[in-house]
C-alpha cells in the first residue's frame, strides 16, 4: 500500500496480481482495513464511465480472479470474503498496518533514542506515493490522503526525535521535499529551519521562514504562529538553546584486527611527523594509507582528531563544489567547535584557527584525493596560524603545499602478504588446508595490495584457496569498490543507499538473486543471473557485492538477509524478469537433481546428499510450480534417504505408490508399469506390509537386474532378498544373500547400501549367539548414519546395539542405549524407531525384574497400533509374561499373539509366541 501496490507471499515471493481492474479492486479492499466494501461502490469506482450489462456478475468474475491470484499463499484465498453489502480483505498483513503499528508504539516510547529508531523503521516501509498507480482514483483518494498526512506526522516526530538526540545531517535532504511539497505546514516548516540552523546555515533557515511568511499573507492573509516566529528570533540572536548536545566527535577507531606488516612505515611515519609538521601518506587505492595513519597516530602522545573527508560529495556527485568551508565544517567538527556560536557570525575557518591556536593537536585528514584543492589550501592556513598544529594526511596524491613530507606507502613484502591474507582468511572462518602454492598466487598476483588480499581473503570461506587463485584474472575489477559512508539511519533508506552506490550491473544480479529461497551457490547464480551481465561476469559482480556488505558468503552459497531480499524482490517484481527468472531456477534445479540421484547411489553418496541438503528450500519452491514429474523423479531417492516421505506427492506413480506405503496412507496403491529399480522400492517398502507382494516384486526385481546388469538394483535387491529368507527361517540364505549385497554395495561405494546390509548381518548374528559379531556390525551402520546424516536410521542401530547388551546380561547399558535412541526417534519424528526403542526398554524391564516400568512401556506400544506384526507380538508376549510375573493372568493376551504370529507366517514370531505360551501353561 505505501508505494506501487505490491503483494508478497509469508516467505517473500512475489505475487502477480493480473489485469488494472483487479488490482485495483485489490487496492481499494486493502484501503478499507477489513471493513467491508459494498458492491455497488465497488462497481462504481471500477466502471464508473462503463459499467458492464450485470455488474454484479462482472464484479464476482473479478473477485474471483483476485482469490486465484492470492491462492499462491496457502490460504491466500479465503482472504477475500463475502460480507454484506459487499466484499472484505481480512486477515492479510500490510505495510499501512505495520507502519501504524510502529508510530503507535514510537509515540509510546521513553526516550528520543526509541522514537526515532521506530519512527525511521515505520517510515522505510515507504516506497513512493501511496497506491502509486491508483493515487488519483476517486475511489482511493480519502485513504491516500488519510496516508500521506500519517507520513508527514511521523516525518515531523522522527525529525523531532533526530533532533533530540543531536543528528541532524541526514535530515536536510527530507524535510526539503517535505515543506516543497506541503509549504504552509508549519510543524514542518520549524524543523526545517533547526535542521538548517544546525547544519550552519542559518541564512538559509532565516530564508525559509520569510517564504512561508510571504506564501501566508498572500495565500491566507495571515502571519507565522507564535511558535514559529519565536523561533525566527532566536535563530537571529543564535540563541544557544538551538545548539545540539554536543557528542564526541574526532575520536580515533579502535582496531578490530592487528595491523600486518606495517612496522617500518609506522615507525618511519613517526619519525617524519617529528621532524616535519605536514606528512602525507600516499599511495594506491587499498594499500592500507588509512590503516598505517592510524596506527601511527595511535602511538603518539598528543591530542589526535580524526577528520574523515570521505564524508564529502565526490565532485562528479555533487551539485556545487567542495570548498574550503566545507572542509573546515569537518575540522571544526571533530574539534568540538560550535557550527553556529552565540554572538557575531564568525567564519568557520577562523573558528578553526582559533580552536587550535594554542593547542598541541594532531589532525588526521583522511581521504584526502577528491578534495585535495580545498584540503592543501585549509592545511596551509592552520599551519601557518598554529604552530603547535601537526597534520597527518592520507591521499592519493600529495597536497604539494610548502613543508609537506610525502611517505609512499608501498604494497606488503611477500611474507607479511602471506601472513595477512592467511589471517584474515581465518577470522572469516576458513578452517581448509592452508595450500601454500594457492596462497602465495593469490598474494602475487595481487601484488600485496592489502586490501585486495583482504577483499579476497573474505571469499576463501565460500571457494576456497585454490579456486579463489584460479578466478583472479576475473576478480582485478572487485578492487575499484568505494567506501561510502552509512549516512542513513532507517531500514530502508539504508538498502537504498546501498543499492544506488552499486553499479547497472550489480543491481542487476543483486534484484535476481531474490529468485533463489536460502541462497544459491556460485554455478547456480550463474546459470540463473546469466554469467554475464553488462560485459561483467557474474562471479566478478557476486563479489563486489558481498563486498558492500548486501550479498553474505558463507559456505560456498551467496545470500541476502530477509531485509535485502525482500526489497530485492519488489525490485525484481518492477523489473518484469519475474517469469523467466523462475524459469531459468527451475531448469538448473530439475538439472542438478537429474544429475545427483546416480550420485546418490555411488562413492559420492555424502557430497550430493550435502549439496541437495542446501538445496532444500530451493527445491521445494521449484516443486511448487513443477508442471510435470521431472523434478520429482530425480529427487525420489533424495526423499527416501532422508526420510522426507511426505513429499512423495511430488514423486511419480510408482514412487507415490511405495511413499504411500511408508507413511501408511494406503497398503495397495496402483503403481502402473514399473521399471527395475521401481519395482524393487515399491517390493522393500511393502515388506511387513504385504509379505507375497513384496516377495514377489523383489525377486522380479533381482532377476530383471542380473539381466540388465544393474548392479545397484541387485545389490539392493539381494538384501531385501535376504529379509525374506530370515522370515522364512532360512538363515543360511538370508546370510548370503546379505553377505553377497554387503560385498556389491562396498564395491559400489554406497555408504547407504553398506548401513543396510550389515543391519542384516548384524540381526542374524545376533539370532545365532554371536553378539561380539553383531555388535560389531551395528556400530559400523551406526557410524555410517552418523557421517552421511541418516538421522532417521540411528535410532535403529542404537536399538540393536541395546538388543545385544540385553542378550549378553548387561540391562542397564541396554536401558540406556534403548531410552537414548527413543529420545532421539522422538525428536526427529521417526515413529516406527520410537515404537521399537520403547519395545526395548519394556523387554529390558521385565528382564530386570521392574515389571512396572515394563508394563507401561509394553502398553504405550500396543497403544501406538501400527501393522507391524514384530512389533504387536513382541509387545502383546511381553505383556503376558510381565503380568504373569505378577501373578496375574496372562492367557488371553498370549494366545492374541500367537493368532498375530501365525498370520504373519514369521516362524520366528510364531516361535516366541508359542514359547511365551508354553511357558505360561506349563
């Protein structure tokens, strides 16, 4: 609403609202703030000149396209409701209600400091006019007015609050477009002049009064109120009431990082400004002149002032010159002078001079080459007025005036380059191999300018040494970067000055970067922002931008803060690339997940699983829009692996089929015709479900594998193969159908696929006595989910570690790895984990002789239902003989195990079901 009508999504997307009269329907139920608006006013302000043969129809046609637009968002349409006499918005978050929100809570504040940094946030929410394409609308004019004055008042309190706290600078520039635009306000009009009058232009704030004066006695034939020509006079008779609190100004920086190399220059420095009374340092830009200045004044005794000229236009910005006066403003400022004293104007230099006069002081002008006139002219001037008055100056050229020593300031020796980019490598968070040989290019080719090494340093964290050395050829352009100052103080003013220092091209890639959802790495802006953007690359451009502090690297992916990519996304929104921009983050995501699922089934298991891992939120964006199963299909073994059935949804229908088996939204899904590697998932995943089915779909699988020479599928295959045998009681099968998938898997590389065969192994070790073997093979299926990630499957293998000390005797090490792994099941919602770790922890019980413990346990497990017919005879047997430890009786609840036994064929089910029985009966 505060500035082009605009909608997001909850995560920032942007939503495209088609056609004018939808939008502007848009508009004006937002302008009502959830009131309804009646459809006859509704019809009027849409068709006011042409209204349509049933306008009511027409109207409904129109809200209807308004609901779909908005259905992007998950309940975007149920925003738009009937309620008579007309239609409402409700329930939508706004810029008008956040901003209202913010002055509310401004107006409430404690101090100055509180106002104004909630009124500068509630006013950064503005991005032009109000409703900027229907402002004239008659239909909107009142809520555009009622807008506009909520503005200006915040405008008017956040000057006031600035004020208050003694800042005043950043104010000239608003309250100027403010009082053109709004003349007669008075309110305005007084802040304007105290800004001016601050800013040491009183002649100029005197002007503006006697123009509002005029406009008064010839528009309204009246005069300024009272207040205002209060405080006329007292701008006249420079009452010091006027004068901000003075803060402390010209004080040095403390430096965050130690100063690398510099030892001779800061020792030579000093003996130069001992000897002489003017010393420049110069050199190129980002050899470190600043720094050195610092460092050097730092060592001195004297009162030091530092003057910061970058703080002046630069000429090719600036509508007037930089003068002397300008300059001297800066001095006096970093003095503690006055701008405008009590008494007789005096010019600011001569205040200057009079300032330092006596005073043994050291000024540090910095920056000095884009106001070099004005700068040597002021110099010359102080030092001949003032002779205990000693200037250290930085610049890229000299001042040339009498007296100065000049002190080049050269690029760092090889070593100390080393030593500087390896340590700023470190505090950036680089924890890689040093790569001597990557270190020692980069540092020459760099040609030890400090800066360069740190700008390239910075990038390290995201690409490494060795990538970093072999790119720099493209990165000499990241070295030309300004360093403007942060002069403004709200949310959005400070993305804006951000985004008008940057280039055509770097705005460029910056608006679309806001395409990708939790970054992107280097390929992927590359394949969606074009490589190339204006004649510059786009991996140059990404730099430079990380480097003004709007893009953060980290990890190998570029971001933008919520902040930056929102206004990134308006920005993009503007630009009409929206469209194609999705388009182009749909091909490279489809692409590299068609390119990792072989990954995923290979020696690079980890590497694609991390990189799909970033990609997440990508993805899942790219999923929405997905007009067919390409993307889907290549992410399904992604899915599996990491256990995210839930969007199985997405997957084709065989997968469909086996996530729905998996998540227990249906047993018998019709798949359609499977392939190969199809038909054995959906056989592993209905195992426990649908026994024959499942048999027979393996065992098609492997036959269609050997045939096909598929040896993943076989691999794969052997092991379910293997499960089957071990239902069966054929243990000498199932070990080496286990054994031969253990060996495939190993040769194949597939970290997964090894986890899952020695689970095999380990279970039917374990069912022979051999526990030292079992445990062996748990713990190395443990360490493999630990690596890769499989979160889902450590509960398992704790489990199975558990069931190893509980048959060796040692119950309380298994109660401890039992409960560890039902908390971690628990916390990452793996429900059949849970339901076996507490099965555990209730057979551990009863082993013990806590039958309590086991009773609740072995009933929260029956609770849980399910149809796994492990689990329900195991629960139901150990119920049975805890309550037949406790003297109770236990036969009906023995005999419902064996008739769950004996329909799921599992001899070894069947086994303990009828032990636990006989046991009972005898």
């Amino acid at each position: 609403m505060l500035g082009p009508l605009t909608a997001w999504t909850g995560d920032g997307t942007p939503v495209t609202v088609p056609e004018v009269k939808v939008r502007l329907l848009l508009a004006l139920l937002l302008g009502e703030q959830g009131r309804p608006v009646p459809v006859d006013r509704l019809v009027e302000a849409l068709w006011s000149t042409a209204p349509p043969a049933d306008p009511p129809a027409v109207l409904r046609g129109k809200v209807s396209q308004l609901r779909r637009a908005l259905a992007v968002e998950p309940g975007g349409r149920e925003l738009v409701v009937w309620r008579p006499p007309g239609y409402a918005l409700v329930g939508a978050d706004t810029d008008a209600g956040w901003f209202a929100l913010l002055v509310e809570q401004a107006r409430a504040g404690a101090d100055a400091a509180e106002r104004g940094a909630l009124l500068g946030e509630a006013l950064a929410l503005w991005r032009g006019p109000a409703f900027a394409e229907f402002a004239d609308e008659p239909a909107l004019r009142e809520t555009v007015a009622r807008l506009e004055d909520q503005r200006l008042a915040a405008t008017e309190e956040y000057a006031a609050a600035e004020l208050a706290l003694g800042r005043h600078e950043h104010l000239v520039g608003p309250l100027a477009d403010v009082v053109g635009r709004h003349p007669l306000r008075e309110q305005s009009r007084a802040a304007y002049m105290r800004v001016l009058y601050r800013a040491g232009r009183p002649g100029d704030a005197l002007a503006t009064y006697q123009d509002l004066r005029e406009r008064l006695a010839s528009e309204l034939g009246a005069d300024p109120s009272p207040e205002l020509a209060a405080l006329h006079r007292a701008i006249l008779r420079h009452d010091p009431s006027l004068a901000p609190a003075r803060p402390a100004h010209g004080a040095l920086p403390v430096p965050l990082t130690e100063i690398v190399g510099r030892d001779e220059d800061v020792a030579a420095t000093g003996a130069l400004l001992d000897a002489g009374r003017l010393v420049t340092l110069t050199g190129p830009g980002g050899v470190g002149k600043t720094r050195l200045a610092i460092a050097v004044a730092g060592t001195l005794a004297n009162d030091v002032r530092l003057v910061e000229l970058a703080t002046l236009d630069h000429p090719a910005r600036s509508e007037r010159p930089v003068g002397v006066d300008d300059v001297a403003a800066l001095v006096a400022t970093a003095l503690g002078v006055d701008a405008a004293p009590a008494g007789p104007p005096v010019p600011v230099v001569e205040r200057v001079v009079a300032a330092v006069r006596e005073r043994a002081v050291v000024l540090v002008l910095d920056n000095a080459e884009h106001v070099v006139g004005p700068v040597a002219e002021l110099a010359a001037h102080l030092l001949g007025a003032a002779a205990r008055l000693r200037i250290l100056a930085t610049s890229r050229e000299p001042l040339r005036i009498a007296g100065e020593r000049v002190r080049a300031v050269g690029p760092l020796a090889p070593d100390a380059a080393r030593r500087l980019f390896t340590a700023r490598a470190t505090e950036a968070g680089y924890t890689g191999d040093r790569n001597e040989d990557g270190v020692a290019t980069i540092c020459r080719e760099l040609d030890g300018i400090p800066l360069a090494l740190e700008l390239a340093a910075a990038r390290v964290p995201s690409l490494g040494v060795g990538e970093v050395a072999r790119r720099l050829d493209a990165r000499f352009r990241l070295l030309s970067t300004g360093r403007g100052p942060a002069r403004q103080q709200t949310l959005r003013a400070v993305i804006d000055w951000s985004w008008e220092l940057l280039t055509e091209a770097e705005q460029v890639v910056l608006r679309r970067l806001a395409v990708f959802v939790g970054g992107c790495t280097i390929d992927a802006a590359e394949a969606v922002c074009g490589s190339e953007v204006g004649g510059e690359s786009t991996v140059d451009l990404l730099g430079r931008l990380v480097d003004r502090c709007v893009v953060v690297a980290r990890d190998g992916r570029f971001t933008l803060s919520r902040s930056v990519a929102a206004y990134c996304a308006e920005r993009l929104a503007e630009g009409g690339e929206l469209a194609e921009l999705e388009r182009r983050h749909d091909a490279y995501l489809t692409a590299l997940a068609e390119r990792a699922d072989p990954g995923l089934r290979g020696a690079e298991q980890g590497r694609w699983l991390r990189l799909l891992d970033a990609e997440t939120a990508n993805l899942r964006v790219a999923l929405r829009r997905a007009t067919d199963d390409r993307l889907g299909e290549a992410l399904t073994w992604y899915w599996f692996l990491r256990g995210r059935f839930e969007h199985g949804h997405h997957a084709p229908p065989a997968a469909r089929a086996a996530f729905a088996v998996l998540t227990g939204a249906s047993r018998h899904d019709d798949p359609g015709p499977l392939t190969c590697r199809q038909r054995w998932f959906l056989g592993a995943c209905l195992f426990g479900v649908d026994g024959p089915a499942s048999e027979r779909l393996v065992a098609e699988a492997l036959a269609q594998a050997r045939a096909g020479g598929d040896r993943w599928v076989t691999a794969a295959a052997l092991n379910t193969t293997a499960w089957h045998a071990q239902t069966r009681g054929d243990l000498a099968a199932a070990r080496a159908a286990a054994s031969g998938s253990l060996a495939a898997f190993e040769d194949l590389g597939d970290q997964w696929g090894q986890l899952l065969a020695a689970e095999t192994l380990a279970s039917l070790a374990e069912s022979a006595g051999e526990y030292e073997r079992a445990a062996a093979l748990y713990r190395r299926g443990l360490g493999i989910a630990e690596r890769l990630g499989f979160l889902g499957e450590i509960p398992f293998k704790l489990c199975g570690l558990a069931s190893v000390h509980a048959a060796t005797g040692e119950y309380d090490r298994a109660a401890e790895l039992y409960d560890r792994a039902a908390g971690l099941a628990a916390e990452r919602s793996v429900r059949l984990g849970e339901t076996y770790a507490r099965l555990g922890l209730g057979e551990v019980a009863l082993r013990a002789g806590r039958l309590d413990t086991a009773r609740a346990h072995l009933t929260r497990v029956l609770a849980g239902g399910g149809h796994d017919p492990e689990v329900t005879v195991r629960a139901l047997v150990g119920l049975g003989l805890t309550e037949h430890a406790a003297g109770r009786p236990a036969g009906t609840t023995l005999a419902r195990a064996c008739r769950v036994a004996h329909a799921s064929g599992h001899p070894a089910l069947i086994a303990r079901s009828t032990q636990a029985r006989a046991l009972v009966s005898g």
